[in-house]
C-alpha cells in the first residue's frame, strides 16, 4: 500500500489516533467549561432567589413588550389589507349573487 492510500480523507495518517483526538479533547474541554459556567449560574440563583425572581420578571415584560408590538404590527397590517381592498369588510363577508364560487348550483324540479 502506497503512502497515500494509508492518509484519510483529511490527510492525517491512518495508523496516527492522536491527530484525530486532539480536537475531541478540546471540544471535550470547551463543553466542560461551558458547564461549569451553566452550574456557576445554577448556584448563584440558589443561593439568591430575588435575582431568579428578577431574571423572570424581566424575560415576562420582555415577553409582554413583544407581544404588544406583534399585536400592533397585525392591525396595521390588516387595516392595510381592508384599504386596498375595493370592497369592505362587510361586504366581504356576503356571498356575491353573480358569483357562485366553485360549485354551480343545479335546480332540480
């Protein structure tokens, strides 16, 4: 077997483990400080239940302050959508006597 075919598909050598460890290790690393800090956090609302409390009343106002403008952004939205259309919403909402939709109506005698 040649020297390239011995060489994956990265180009580190076959029979070489450690070439390949090395970033399992320092993903391995990062995802364990990473967790160190979730559980420094964890232990810091423990330890001070008025700053949870503040962190939740900031996320609902947070929550209510978004909901308020989406709820906004729909009425414009749909006040645009009734000016450009010719017709009101009223008038909408009857059935037009020349327009009989999809289906024809066939009197039977």
């Amino acid at each position: 077997m040649t020297d390239d075919a011995r060489r994956d598909a990265d180009g580190a050598a076959a029979g070489d483990p450690s070439d390949r460890l090395e970033p399992v290790q320092a993903a391995a690393r990062q995802l364990i400080d990473a967790a160190r800090s979730f559980l420094d956090a964890a232990e810091a609302f423990v330890d001070d239940p008025d700053a949870l409390t503040q962190v939740v009343e900031v996320v609902s106002r947070t929550a209510r302050d978004a909901a308020r403008v989406a709820e906004a952004a729909g009425r414009r939205a749909a006040a645009r959508s009734e000016a450009a259309s010719p017709r009101s919403a009223q008038e909408a909402d009857e059935p037009d006597d020349d327009d009989q939709g999809p289906v024809q109506h066939i009197p039977v005698s």
